[in-house]
C-alpha cells in the first residue's frame, strides 16, 4: 500500500502584537519518513519513498522532485545535508559523485565516487565523505582529496579538523581490533601516541565533540567509568579532569560558544547530608580543566541536557537523603531552564517529559515534549507559553530556519506513517476548520463547513448556510477544491428551488441559482472572516466563530507577545 503522508510546516511571528500560532495540515503522498531531512530558506528537502529528492515549501504546488537538467535526482538518507547555505549530496543518478545545490543552481563538486554505505557526515565545518582508499573533504568551496591507503586496512570512525590542512582521524585498525588516533600532517598520518585509549577502553572511543580547535574524545574504562580525552590545536592530548579531581563524565555540550561537562555521579556533602546537585562544569580556556559552576545547583541528578541558542535545558530526577528511603510515589522529573547568563528562569515538574528536543526561532524556542501525547511549547521571553498537542501523532524532530520551522512526526491512526503538519501566525484552509460556525450577528442561523480528500489526494471544501429570507427558511451552498497551504479560498455560491421531501416527486425541477461568491479567511482555527459578494451588488462581511469542538482545542494557541 502506497505510503500516506502528513507534512508539517511551522511559520513562527514572534513580534506580531497579534500572532496566532496554528497547525495547519499539509499532505504529500512521496515523504519518505528518512531521518535526515534537511530545511534550507525556508524549504524542506527530503528524500521520496523510492529515493528521489524532493523538496517543500509548504504547500501542494511547491512539494515537488528537485530536477536537474528536466531529470530526477537520486540519493540515499545518509547522503544528504546541509552546509554553508547549500544542500549537499551523493548523487546516485551520476555514478555516486559529490553535488551541491541551493534548490535552483547545480555544481558537481567532485569526480570521485563517495562509499554508497558510508555517505557524508559533516564534521565541524567539514565535509567528509569515504571512497575507495580515499577521504573527500569538502572545505568551504574547495574539495580535497586524502590519500589512505598508508594506513593499516583502516575503518575511518570520525574525522575532527585542526587548524590550517590539518585533522585528526580516529581509524579502527582491523588487525589489531582496535582504534587508534592519527594526525594529517604535511600530507602524510602520524600516530598520536596514547596509551588511554588503547590500554583503558573496553568500549569504543568516539568523537564527542569538536570546538574552537579541539577534539573531545569519550571512552569507558576498564571499570566502564565514562571519561573524556582532549585532543588540542597543538595536538596535545590529555585527560579531562577538573582541578577537584573530577574525572568522570556523564555529558560534554557546548552553550555561548563555551565547552560544559556534566558530572558521572552526584557527591555526598557530609556537611549538609545530603547529595551536591552541582554537577555542571566550564572548561577554563587557559587550563584547559573544568570548573564548577557553583550557581547551578540542579535539584536532583541530570538525566538530560539540551542547549540551544537562547537557552540551557536539564531534566532531573528527585535523589533521596543517603540511608533514607525515596518517598511514594517518587516525584516526577523537573525541567531546570537557564538563560544566556545562567539565570535559572524556571524549575517546574509540571513540565515533565520524557525526552526533549529544542530549536531556536530567532531569540524564542521551539519545545518538543515527548510523552504519551507529544506536545509542542514556545518559551518566548524567558516565559513558557501555551502548548500545541498534536493529536495521535508522535513527532521525531523539529527543522528550523530564519523562515520556516519543519516538525516531522508519525500518524499513530495511520500504521505510524510519517507525517508533516504546517504551524503558522496565518491559519490556512485545512480539514481542521471543518465543523459548525456562527455569527453573533445572525440569531438561529448559521454555517457548516466539512472539508474531504479524494482517491487521487485532491482536498476540498464544501459549504451550507441555514439562512433565513424574507421569514422563510433558506439555504446557500457551494464547494471548490483548494491547494494545500492556501490561507484563503474563493468559491460560488448556489441557491436552489424545486423538489420535496424525500423521495424527490419526479414533477417538481430542481433549479441551482448562482447567489454570488464567497471568500473564506480564517484568522486561527477557531475564528473566519467571510466576504459574500452578492450578484445583486449587495456584499456581507462577516465573522464567524466555530461551535466549541474540544477535538482541536489546543491545536491553535495565542502567542505570548499578545
């Protein structure tokens, strides 16, 4: 069966003294639900269920295959990125070369084939993609080839840019069975001696992080402590440990440009008896050792972080007194929220969740919330607002630009399906307006408005108003199909004389009238504004509010800014 797909697209004003942010529903049947979908100027580009590329701008007729010379473009999800105002990828319709495009202008950047398997991964400010005895390397605009066949039948793990032509590569030799860290230098690989990683890991060491210069390194020990390796711009490598003596590490994030850790395990202070929540550390530049942050006192130990441009977010978990048991029922997690000084702005377990994802829109966030039901916050001046619930979808990530924010998610009614669902400060035609709308200028009377989807995925509206004319019952109709992401439809309006109670009396005609046209405008999903134009010359401006229906009660929420 021929996968069904619901897209979400989020436009947020935040400096609108009236902005209204409401989920609007979009459909492509070609969204192929990859992990790695990418949002440049306001588009989203994905890969299709049989791998072409595609790309969206939120609306029917802008979600359509990227085309290069009139032909489609084929890739593969790990070949497919973002770097530099421009999309990267592997194009597999040209022998697995290296492309980029800004949605409009091609470049081939490269004549060597990338590893189908391996793809490209963007490294710090690096492109880097394997081929056969080779790294490519894609540096601004210059692509680079790396000879490596010197190495010991190498499995390149990662690759960290130094200054200069430099990097370090972390290469599992697959003789030996284990990893080690070689320098490029002067165009040959050195190896970085270091006994850490080779004599104490019992469990593979990664790339943490790269920043301002340096390599961050995680490993496990012989007694599965986790700890950090630093690989300097010198090309000095050294143990993370801080000037107490703190050497292991649950987390390594950056906020303001700066390098934290987060401590493996909470301390026992004999003096207060209870555990010391300060668990957050700044590397010192100078030292290069990590200093506690004496004013991040979290309540209880840190199960996640997440840093975003604007904001520092930690969930923790309620640790009792030591010898005393926990109370019942536990408490819930809380949510702990910095700012760019470090203030801590709130500490609240009402916002409890089960995992966290954040972007930023500007100087607000985007709040992910996963729990039974996921639900979407917007902390806008140091204030958490009101939430937008995503009915019976489970959303997976959130994509973020000046223009446009993308969340994509899975149809928990449709066998998870991945779907897309459009957030704006501009409501648009969508089947959430369907239902029963009123006038407090219209006494007893009324519209019902029901929106429908075809086979073929076409989507309409159709209209009925109860009127009345001249004390006499009267009704108007009318129905037009509307592109997806329209924030307004115009259609004509039709009266109609003839027949009976049912069954129709073959002698009596029926007769559709043309009344004039009507414009609908919704303002969010709970207000529409309505033009009719009669044919007479006469014109109805109204606004109509929706009969209260709880099934998209917090689909639409006031910004904070109101």
């Amino acid at each position: 069966m021929k996968n069904t797909i619901i897209a979400i697209l989020l436009l947020i004003v935040t400096n609108t003294s009236d902005a209204i942010k409401t989920i609007n529903k979009i459909t492509n049947d070609s969204f192929s639900g990859s992990k790695n979908q990418v949002i440049l100027k306001g588009q989203l580009f994905f890969l299709s269920l049989d791998g072409y590329i595609w790309t969206s701008a939120g609306t029917s007729e802008s979600t359509k295959p990227l085309l290069y010379n009139g032909a489609k473009i084929k890739s593969r999800p790990q070949n497919l990125l973002k770097y530099k105002d421009q999309i990267i990828f592997v194009n597999l319709s040209d022998n697995l070369t290296l492309w980029k495009t800004d949605g409009i202008v091609f470049e081939k950047l490269s004549n060597v084939p990338i590893s189908f398997f391996r793809g490209i991964h963007l490294q710090g400010n690096t492109v880097a993609g394997m081929s056969e005895g080779k790294i490519i390397l894609l540096d601004e605009q210059t692509v680079s080839e790396v000879d490596i066949s010197s190495l010991t039948s190498p499995r390149i793990e990662s690759l960290c840019r130094l200054p200069g032509e430099e990097f370090a590569i972390l290469a599992r030799d697959s003789e030996l069975n284990y990893s080690k860290l070689y320098h490029y230098t002067s165009g040959e690989f050195v190896e970085i001696a270091t006994d850490l990683i080779n004599a104490e890991a019992t469990k593979e060491p990664r790339l943490a992080l790269q920043h301002n210069g340096s390599c961050f390194y995680s490993f496990q020990d012989s007694t599965n402590t986790p700890k950090y390796l630093q690989l300097t711009e010198n090309v000095d490598i050294a143990m993370i440990e801080s000037i107490d003596g703190t050497n292991t590490w649950k987390k390594i994030f950056v906020f303001n440009d700066e390098v934290y850790f987060v401590r493996h395990k909470l301390v026992f202070d004999n003096v207060t008896n209870e555990f010391d929540g300060r668990q957050v550390f700044q590397l010192n530049g100078d030292s290069n050792m990590p200093v506690r942050l004496d004013n991040l006192n979290l309540p209880g130990v840190m199960t996640f972080v997440v840093s975003s441009d604007n904001y520092l977010y930690f969930t923790t978990e309620y640790v009792p007194q030591r010898g005393m048991p926990g109370p019942s029922p536990m408490p819930p997690p809380i949510l702990v929220i910095y700012d760019g000084l470090l203030n801590q702005i709130t500490n609240d377990s009402t916002y409890f969740i089960g995992s966290l994802a954040v972007i930023s829109a500007g100087n607000n966030d985007i709040i992910l919330r996963n729990r039974d039901i996921d639900e979407i916050n917007f902390l806008e001046q140091d204030v958490m607002g009101s939430k937008l619930q995503l009915a019976n979808t489970s959303v997976d990530k959130i994509l973020s630009d000046d223009l446009a924010t993308f969340v994509i998610g899975r149809d928990r009614n449709n066998n998870n399906k991945s779907s897309i669902y459009i957030i704006s400060d501009q409501a648009l035609i969508s089947e959430q307006l369907t239902g029963v709308w009123a006038s407090p200028d219209w006494d007893n009377q009324g519209m019902v408005l029901n929106t429908g989807k075809r086979e073929d995925g076409s989507v309409y509206v159709f209209i009925s108003f109860f009127l009345y004319k001249d004390g006499l019952p009267f009704w108007l109709s009318g129905n037009i199909d509307y592109a997806l992401g329209s924030s307004s439809v115009t259609m004509e309006l039709f009266e109609f004389t003839g027949s009976s109670f049912l069954p129709n009396e073959e002698d009596i005609p029926i007769e559709r009238i043309s009344y004039g046209e009507i414009t609908l405008s919704p303002r969010d999903c709970n207000q529409l504004d309505i033009l009719i134009n009669i044919n007479d010359g006469d014109s109805v401006d109204l606004s109509l509010q929706r009969i209260i229906n709880t099934r998209y009660a917090n689909l639409c929420v006031p910004s904070l800014n109101q």
